[in-house]
C-alpha cells in the first residue's frame, strides 16, 4: 500500500505540537479524582476487564499514559459492572472517543480452562477474586459504552480484539463467530500493539474526523468498501491453488475467503489462517479484506514495530507504578507477580503455532536500551515498596531474543516466513546474545541489586549457541529451577508446532548440566510439555511417557492444548487441515484433532503416567493399542498391573511394586517446584 498516513513517523512527534500539563498521580477512576484535577470532562474514556495498575506491564496504563503525555486527559474505568449502562457513565461523556479492552488476556481464556471449567480466581482483581468480568467482555463492553453515549466513538483494543479480528473459531461455543467488531458494534479495532495507531486516531479525531476515515493507519481494523483503485487478490477460491500470494503494483489487498464461507467450509478457515500468517510482515504485508454479509472488514497491514528510542519513551512515561489507591490493601496476584520484573523487549519470531504473540506483537523485536532498563531497575529499587534487592525476571515473551534480528533488513522486509527458528535457524538470523550478556552483567552490578533471576522462558535452540550466554545464566540467574519448553518428543506433533526436536533440548541440557557442575550448583530443569496438541497421536503420548519416566519426570500439574483464538494450531484443531502447508480442496494436508473428552484426558493421563488415580485408563489404553507389555513392574514398563486401595476406577487391593526404584523429579510444568526426591 502506498497512501498509509502512519509510514514511520515518529511515535513522540505530536506530544511536542499539544499543550502539556503535569502528569496525573494515577490517571482518574472516579469523579472526585477528576475534580482534584480541575476536569470537567475526560477527552478520552478507557475501559478495561483488569484491576488498574499503573504499571507498563498492563496494556491499559502504557494506553493511558502514552494519551496523556499526548496532552488528552485520560480517565480509566475498571471492570465495571456491566448488567448496565450507569457505571459506564461514571466519568461522564468522553470528549474524543471510549477505549475498549477486556485486559491482558483474552476473557474467555481469563474465565475457562482448557476442559472448559470455569476458573475460581483471576489474577487480574483484587483479591484474585473471579466473575469480575462478563465472557467476551470486549463485546459487552462496548455494547454498555454504546448505551450510555451513543453518540461517541468506540475504539477497541488489546489481545481479545487483536485476536478476534476477522471471523475466527471459537473453542467454547465450538462455532466461527464473526469478527469482534460487528459484534461488539465498535467503530474502530486497533490490533497489535497499537500506541503508533492510537495516538494517530487520538488526535484525528479530536480534530474533527470521522472514523470510518481513519481507514489509512496501519494496524486499524474496519468496515469498509473495497476502493475503486485497487486490485483485488483473490484468496477466496478454494478450488485455485492461487492463495493471493503473487505480489503485483500498485494498490492491492487480499480478499479471504467470506465469513460465511469459513463457518461453512472448513478448508476455507485453514486457508484465511495461512494467508492471514503470511502477511504478517510490516515490510510486506498487504491489506486483508474479508466479507461479513453485505459489508467489507478491511484490515490494513500490521503496525510498524517501535524503536528502542520509542520503546524507551513508553516506558520512560511517568507511571505510578503501583494499583490504583481505591483498591485499598487487596492484593492483585498479576501485579504481585510482576512489580519487580523488568520488560527488556517485545516480539517473538519462533513462530510456535499454539502460542498467539507473534499474532499479536508480531515477530520483529523490538528493544529497550539499556539506559533504559536500567533507569526502571533503580525505580523499582527506590520507588517499590517491599523491594528486596532481588529482580523477579528481566526478559519478555521469550527471555533470550533481546536484540536478535535479520542480519539484513533489506531480508527482513521481503521475508514471509511465519517462523526464524523452524524447521532449523535461518543463516540470515543475527543469533548473538553478547547485548543480553552486557545487559546482564551491568544490571547485576547496579547499587542496590543483589540477585536477577530470569523466569520467563528460555528459548534452548537459540541458547545452544551460545555456551558463554549458558554459562551465564546458569551462574548468575538461575534459582534452583530454570523453565524451558520442549513441548513433546516424538516429531509429528513437533512438526505441527514448529518446535525443534528432542535433541535440542538433550544438547541444552548437557550445556546446562555442565555449566552447573562448574559453578558448583544445584540446578534442575522444568520442561513444558502440552497434551493433546493438533498432531498428536496416542503413541506420540505414550512415547512422551516413556521419555518422561526414563529421565526420572513427573509432571505434577500438565498443560492440555487449549485452542486460543487465530492461533495456527487452533485452526488446525478446527478444521483438521494444516495451513502451514497449502489449502485447497481436494489437495490439502490433513491433521489429527484430539477433540474427545476422553482422548484428551488420555493424553493428559499420559504426562501423570505416575498418578494411581489414571492408572486404569492408561491400562486400558494400552492393551487397546496392543502394548500390554508396557503395564507391569519392571523399570522399562510404564504402569503397574495393581490398582492401589482407594485410587483410580475398579481400585484393586494390591499395592504395586515402585518401578525403577531410583531417584526421580517431581516438578510441576508451570514452573512451581513441589517436591524433590
């Protein structure tokens, strides 16, 4: 496209051109706070799903803070009760437009686990208390901002709205539903991270345009008719091989296959995923347009990634860093988790296909500098109370891609790869981890800090090249326990995550031993496993088991496969095809879906091979699969023959002999040690 109005202008620029004003304690959540402040009215109203905790790890804030400094004043109104319209009334009528998120996470995700259950607490309120949000509350909020002023605009934004922007499959009502903004009735979606797109719409709008002309700013989703100028790419025909994919001049975007469309053909969803993927890429990708009965959703192409000088200026903002005082003593178990972590970066070019960041911060990294991250490490040290010396994690989505990149940009722009790292890493990839070593060693020797741990996860197959970032780690930021994420063993279900095989992690894993034994260390690795992943087959389950019994494992608590919205795997789960290949009727690559409650909790059981409680399915599941030779006492058999008194179904009377009789782990897989033995 050659008429975005959002190319590469700076983020900053227009918070030079507006009247500035002394920054807000905490941006207003009630009348009075606005009174304090001299306000008559908010400009703009942000409503979100999570507690408000001025903080830059909540998406609200970074919004809220970065409107501010772009001289609107900001009001917040969180998780409110929306059986009707009053609460959203309560800081009056916004000037400019209402904000709408569900919060850092998606609601349905927030509210249900993986079998579907709902979820008793939600570390996103005070008090981790649950049932503070409605299911898919980016909707019902927006349809709550609507009644109480139909007059404003209704932006959405944040993880729900980025990944529900075109018609998408929804696990828990088990159907396609249409874009979130025809359901919510929303003007405009912002997806992505959207602080480039937000302050441009922010002051747009404030001068006087419409919304539905804001239709040239990258990363903004709306209902619009395809211009007269442009060419249109066919992606809809399931009977071409033609996936919209040849690049021409001029004025283009692609048409995916219709909402009405995917809800009726299932090869159709797994072709609007692949092609949806594929123009991922800033310095590439084409608009999107895709029928919801007689409109047009467009999509512009994807937000360009900040600057670290940007980056820095986000986070630079003048946050209180701390939940909001009307919360009172409540804890806030996600602001408990994170007050003393540091954000280094954004992004994630692994690609894996269960996860959904790279759909949403896309796969370019981007940075802080290391002014800046050490400027927020003495905050944290000065200005956090209960700081101890001890940074809880410095990282981000992964803990080791800060300052990777495409050696050449010019590679960068024209790639259309959905991963750098699978099938293997690409020779163009910049795999160094001196910068992270640097940033390493100067924060261990700011004033004050006496330890930094890294606890978000570390990416082996990028780590095994490095040995000196290893030792490193293992010598200076592990705590007893360092989390990484195999995700299985056996090179189908691998295969259909993006994942490396196995002998990575073998070869990471010797790293790490050694680099233990000469630091004197006792140190032991987490692994992450999923169940039940697209892909996955009963064998696939039982060979993992195997593994997991050989190296002396025990999962405690497991992960099962839960299909989040526009993630590949969860097409894959869908629609039984695999979009990582091409889609076309008659032609496209099928994949094993593990939909049955039953097969589920078989593959769940398989990961508690040690539980007495699923002994009698894994029998069970065993003689069917014609490996009964597998159920007995010896150390290579994966269950014993006896059924413990009290445990599992048809309890026998027998208690088995312990298998193997050595040592093993127990652990759990999300990253909580429980018992060592």
């Amino acid at each position: 496209m050659t008429n975005l109005a959002v190319a590469e202008q700076p983020l900053m620029s227009r918070a030079f051109l507006v009247p500035q004003r002394k920054p807000a304690p905490f941006l207003p959540m009630s009348r009075a706070e606005m009174d304090e402040l001299g306000w008559d009215a908010c400009d703009i109203v942000l409503v979100t799903g999570d507690a408000y905790v001025d903080h830059p790890s909540f998406g609200m804030a970074i919004i809220g803070r970065l409107l501010e400094a772009q001289g609107f004043r900001v009001g917040i109104i969180s998780q409110p009760d929306w059986h009707s319209a009053e609460p959203f009334k309560a800081l009056g009528k916004p000037r400019v437009f209402f904000g709408v998120t569900g919060g850092n996470m998606d609601s349905m995700v927030n509210r249900y686990t993986a079998d579907r259950r709902i979820r008793s607490d939600d570390a996103y309120t005070p008090g981790g208390e649950g049932g503070k949000r409605p299911d898919r509350c980016t909707v019902v909020y927006a349809q709550r901002c609507r009644e109480a002023f139909k007059d404003v605009p209704i932006i959405l934004g944040g993880i729900e709205a980025s990944l529900r922007r075109i018609a998408h499959y929804d696990y828990w009502s088990e159907k396609v539903r249409r874009s979130i903004l025809a359901d919510a009735k929303a003007d405009l979606l912002l997806y992505g991270n959207a602080e480039r797109a937000v302050v441009e719409v922010a002051h747009r709008l404030a001068d006087g345009e419409p919304p539905r002309e804001l239709d040239d700013i990258r990363g903004v989703a709306l209902f619009r008719r395809v211009p007269e100028n442009y060419t249109e790419l066919p992606a809809d025909d399931l009977d071409s091989a033609d996936e919209g994919a040849s690049r021409q001049s001029g004025d283009t975007v692609v048409r995916l296959p219709s909402c009405e469309q995917v809800e009726q053909d299932k090869e159709a969803y797994a072709r609007a995923s692949r092609v949806l993927h594929r123009e991922a890429n800033p310095g590439n990708a084409r608009a999107l347009v895709q029928k919801h009965g007689d409109r047009d959703l467009w999509l512009n192409p994807p937000p360009i990634p900040l600057t670290s000088e940007e980056m820095d200026a986000v986070y630079d903002l003048p946050y209180a860093r701390a939940p909001h005082p009307s919360y009172g003593d409540a804890k806030i178990p996600a602001w408990d988790m994170i007050k003393f972590s540091v954000t280094i970066m954004r992004g994630c070019f692994g690609g894996c296909t269960f996860c959904s960041i790279t759909e949403h911060e896309g796969r370019i990294i981007q940075n802080r500098s290391e002014k800046s991250i050490l400027q927020e490490i003495e905050k944290i040290r000065d200005k956090t109370p209960g700081f101890t010396g001890v940074i809880s994690d410095i990282g981000g989505p992964t803990a080791n891609m800060y300052r990777m990149a495409c050696k050449d940009p010019k590679v960068e722009k024209a790639c259309r790869l959905p991963s750098c790292v699978f099938p293997d890493i690409c020779p163009n990839l910049n795999t160094s981890h001196d910068d992270l070593i640097s940033l390493y060693r100067k924060v261990r020797e700011t004033k004050g800090i006496k330890k930094v741990m890294v606890a978000s996860g570390v990416r082996y197959d990028l780590a095994v090249q490095s040995p000196k970032y290893v030792e490193e780690l293992v010598t200076h930021h592990v705590g007893g326990y360092l989390k990484i994420a195999p995700e299985h063993t056996e090179r189908g279900p691998l295969d259909k995550m993006m994942k490396p095989g196995i002998g990575t992690y073998n070869r990471f894993k010797k790293m790490f031993d050694a680099a233990v034994q000469k630091a004197g260390k006792k140190y032991f690795l987490i692994p992450y496993f999923i169940a039940a992943h697209p892909g996955t087959t009963d064998e696939d389950m039982m060979n993992l088991a195997l593994w997991l019994k050989k190296n002396r494992y025990r999962a405690d608590q497991v992960q099962t496969f839960l299909p989040s919205p526009m993630a590949t795997a969860t097409a894959m789960y869908h629609t039984g095809v695999n979009p990582l290949r091409g889609v076309r009727h008659g032609a496209s690559e099928k994949v094993e879906a593990i939909k049955g409650l039953r097969q589920r909790r078989l593959h769940k059981a398989f990961l508690r091979y040690h539980d007495p409680d699923n002994w009698p399915i894994l029998r069970d599941a065993l003689r069917a699969m014609g490996r009964a030779d597998l159920i007995g006492p010896r150390p290579e058999q994966l269950v014993p023959a006896h059924q413990p008194p009290g445990t599992g179904k048809a309890a026998g009377t027998q208690r088995p002999v312990r298998p193997g009789g050595g040592k093993s782990q127990r652990f759990t897989t999300k990253g909580v040690p429980m018992i060592r033995k």
